[in-house]
C-alpha cells in the first residue's frame, strides 16, 4: 500500500499474501462493530458474538505484514476496547451461570 490514508473494516489475508505498506500509509479502521464481525459462521469456526481482529487469517500460512513506520489510527484502538467488553461479559455470564 503507498503512502496515504486508507479506510478500511476487517483486511482479511489469504495464504501467500505480504499486506505491505509504505512509509506514511495509515490504515484507518472503521468505528463500526460490524466491520469486524465473521462473514460466515461454520460450526465450530466463530462464535456470532465474537469479533475478528483488524487484520485476521484463519488456517492460511506463508503470510506477512511488513512495511517501515506504518501507521494505524486510532479507531483500531476501539477493537480492543470491544474485545475487553466482551470477554468481561462472557466472564461474567459464566461466573454467574
């Protein structure tokens, strides 16, 4: 990816693929839950409620990331702000069963 501002939801990697960004690209992720959520639910594969990562494979190999003072935005941070919130509930549920 060249320099620049790019927005973007989930980047999902397929196998043999190097997602490499140039110096001065920033991926802008999306604000939006949804952006993250699994775009199919196979038995056994995700739970609905669960969110993917902002960049994410799944039984993919020979996958790279690569690129010099990249940026990401800040609205990946909500990712984990999510994620948190989730797993403190399914604490919870669990705990209080």
């Amino acid at each position: 990816m060249p320099a620049g501002v790019w927005r973007t939801g989930a980047i999902h990697l397929l196998s043999r693929v190097n997602l490499h960004l140039e110096a001065g690209a920033t991926l802008r992720f999306s604000a939006a839950p949804a952006d993250y959520l699994p775009s199919c639910s196979p038995a056994g594969r995700h739970r609905v409620h669960e969110l993917l990562g902002v960049i994410y494979a799944f039984e993919q190999e020979d996958i790279a990331v690569t690129g010099r003072r990249a940026r990401r935005s800040a609205a990946a941070d909500n990712w984990w702000a999510w994620k948190s919130t989730r797993r403190r509930a399914r604490a919870r549920a669990s705990r209080d069963g």
